[in-house]
C-alpha cells in the first residue's frame, strides 16, 4: 500500500528531507513524488494552494503541508515504531523550542554568514558563532539530540550534517571547527554516517552550484 | 498546585503572552501575572528565556518554557483534566498547527506592514494582502468549525487562541488606518466568531480594550520611529 502515502519533494529541498528521514525511521512505506520548483505541478499547487511548497505529505488523499507539522503528524499516526518527540511535555516543549530555533533563527543567520554581502555576513558570523554555542551545550552526554536514537530534533537540524559543508565551502567562511564545536561536529558525522539515510543525501555538487548562482 | 508555581511573564499588549493566558485560563490554573517593562528586560526574563531574550515565557515550579505556541502545547499536555485545547485527531492536530504557523510567519507580519507603510499606495498594498489572508482564514473557519461556534469546535481552541489574540491589534489597525478588515463582505463567519471568542469566559479579562491599546500603539510607533540601536 505505497500509495497510501506520498511525499511530494524536490532534489534538494532541506525541508522535504526531514520526511525522507521521518518516514524510513517509522518504516513507512511511502511514494515520492519530486517536483521541479520552477514549474510546480497542478497536484501539487491543489495540495498546498497556500504557500505553493514542498514538502506536502499525502496520506489517504489528505494533504499536510509545513515541515514540522508534518514531523509531527507522522509520531503521532505512525506512533508504534520510533517516537520522534519524547513523551514528557517538558522534554516536549524544548524539542519544539529548538526545531523552531532551527529555522527561525539558526538558518537565517547561517544563510546570512556565507551567502550574505559586507557588514551583514561579518555581523552574522559572530551571532552564529554565539548561537551554535546553545546547540552544542544541547548534546552534552548524549550522541543524538534526542538521546541514544535520532529523534525530532536531529531531525529538525539534519540540514546541518549536509549544508554546512556546501555553504562554506561556496562562501569560503568556516562557520563550524571541530576545536570549537566538538560535539556538534561529532553530530554532523553521526547523522551523515546514519545508514539509514546514506541514499538520502542530494548530490554535493549539485548543491555547490545551486548556491554559487545565489550570490 | 500554589499559584507561585505558574508565573507567566508578560505585558498587557502582547498578543504572543495573551495566548499563554487565555490557555491557563481555559484549565482554571492560576497563575501570577509578572510584566515586563517597555524598553528593559528583567534578570527574570533574560535568566529564563537566554536564546531570544522574549517574552512570553511560562514558568512551571523550576523549568522555562518559551514560544507562544509551545507554551499553548504544553499547557494542554500538563493539565489533562481539563477541557482539551488541541483536537484530538492527529490530521486536525496538522490542520490548526499548519494554520497557527500561517499566522505567525505570514499573516501577522503582514498585518504589522500596515502601520509600517510608507505612503498610501504601500499601504493600500499592505491592506489587500491582509484582507487576502483572512479571506483564506475565513474558508479555514469554514472547515474546522463545521457549523460549530469555534475553529476548535463548541469550545474555543489552537487555532481560535492563535488568531483570536490578534483581534485586539487587528481593531487597532482598523481604528488608525481607517479600514475594515474582519468585513461581512468577505469573512462574514469571522466577524461572528470575533465577538464570541472575545465574550468567552477565558478571553474577556486578558484582551486589551481598543482604546487603551489604541493610545499605546501610539507610544509605540513613536518608538519604532526614533532612530535604534539594533538588538
């Protein structure tokens, strides 16, 4: 029953990996459909009419669209096999915390660092920098963000173990040395390695010239 | 539980902090009310929230919680005994989340470019786009509430919280701007569920009277304008 549930994705759509990696940890068995952003497909504008986007998951004929709440719809649909969030609310609440810290904070600035111009990309280098602190002091004593197994967190910050790379060696700016930030090197080498996901990976070089034609 | 052990700090005028609120007030906890002043952040604040320095934030016995929408999640998860805030089906869980994260990423801001407008044509602009977003919010009230009073159903909800806690500068902004943006044209099912959601027994004591935060918007572009250090 692969149909019952289909991704809609592109290549290199950071958000869309996320539910790559959802879905195989759930083993869920799942349709991609990829989706070229510069001539996006009726189905998928009928699927998510509002931000025209990927990605949007597709299950039984009903549409989720946005990153995290889909990450959340698959734990709690998918809830036998590998819980993403913890069950604490506490837990809950900090791993809900710093997945939007991830993108509402964290990408900007990054983006900023090695695609931005000037003062701003020498401005932004110095918030990473004290903000990637918050992020390693997150995986003191543990290998994952969420513990012994991947979780929701790891997850929300996947981006890292394939962006950082391409980002700095497109802009020439090292935002990550393994001396300052151990532990989140460490990470970024764990998620990439995680067998699971080795087929996931978008093509390096790909990358490299999809982000040399942002600046 | 004390109500020394819930505090929630705020400000009066915040719609972010009147979300916390209104969930406290949803599951009768009490709660001790601390606001921030305009233009300092206490040590209580910069100690609980170091990431973002913002309010609001709920504290609980000893942990911090941040974010507006995670406070509301973990509101509803801790206490259960109450009326439930979020559906209880996982696809109408993705819906009200879906639509709460439209409010804060798109349509909010684009409300606040209203008031930052430079000149009438940016300004009609800035309308359009609003009055766009609540034509779609209209059709999302259409769908959750099927026929009910509340996007949440009979009681208010996520997604009744999340929006209803702009009606106060939404009101404001149609005051300064002279302008009708909940409108019987276009959100006829929004314009009722508005004077609901602010008659509810957990929203009535917490929503800003327009005047009051009419006169304060005031102080507040005078603010905006002046020339700022940046953060």
């Amino acid at each position: 029953m692969a149909t019952e549930v289909k991704l809609f994705r592109s290549w290199s759509s950071r958000y869309a990996l996320r539910i790559v990696w959802a879905l195989k940890l759930k083993g869920v068995e799942f349709e991609a459909i990829f989706e070229d952003l510069s001539n996006k497909s009726s189905l998928l504008l009928q699927y998510n009419p509002v931000h025209k986007k990927v990605p949007v998951l597709v299950h039984n004929g009903k549409p989720v669209c946005e990153s995290l709440v889909i990450l959340e719809y698959v734990d709690e649909t998918w809830n036998g096999a590998h819980p993403l969030l913890p069950k604490d609310p506490f837990a809950k609440a900090e791993a809900r915390f710093w997945a939007k810290f991830s993108d509402d904070k964290l990408m900007p600035l990054i983006r900023k660092a090695t695609l931005g111009n000037g003062e701003e990309k020498e401005e932004a280098r110095v918030l990473t920098a004290e903000n990637l602190k918050h992020v390693e002091e997150l995986l003191k004593g543990k290998k994952f963000f969420g513990g012994e197994k991947i979780g929701y967190v790891d997850l929300a910050f996947g981006w890292m173990a394939y962006l950082i790379n391409v980002l700095e060696e497109v802009s020439g700016a090292t935002l990550i040395k393994k001396e300052e930030f151990p532990l989140l090197s460490k990470w970024m080498e764990n998620f990439y390695e995680f067998p699971e996901f080795k087929e996931s990976w978008p093509d390096h070089d790909r990358l490299i010239t999809k982000f040399k034609n942002y600046g | 539980m004390s109500s020394s052990e819930v505090k929630v700090l705020g400000a009066w005028a915040s719609p972010f902090v009147m979300r916390a609120r209104i969930s406290l007030n949803i599951k009768s906890v009490d709660y001790e009310f601390l606001q921030e002043n305009l233009g300092s952040k206490s040590e209580l604040l910069l100690k609980s929230n170091p990431v973002h320095k913002k309010i609001p934030v709920l504290i609980h016995g000893d942990k911090a919680i941040s974010e507006s929408l995670v406070i509301v999640q973990y509101i509803d998860e801790v206490w259960t005994s109450s009326e439930s805030i979020l559906p209880s089906d996982p696809y109408d869980r993705a819906i009200a989340r879906f639509w709460a994260a439209y409010l804060d990423e798109k349509w909010f801001p684009s409300m606040s470019k209203i008031a930052r407008a430079r000149g009438e044509e940016e300004k009609k602009a800035a309308i359009k786009l609003v009055q766009e977003g609540l034509v779609l919010l209209e059709d999302a009230y259409t769908k959750c509430s099927k026929g009910k009073m509340f996007f949440g159903g009979e009681k208010i909800g996520f997604l009744d919280i999340a929006l209803g806690c702009f009606l106060g500068w939404l009101r404001v902004t149609e005051k300064a701007h002279k302008v009708k943006l909940i409108d019987e044209a276009y959100s006829p099912g929004l314009v009722k569920w508005a004077e609901n959601f602010c008659a509810d027994a957990a929203v009535k004591d917490v929503m800003p009277e327009t005047d009051k935060l009419y006169e304060f918007s005031k102080v507040l572009m005078a603010k905006m304008r002046a020339p700022q250090k940046p953060a």
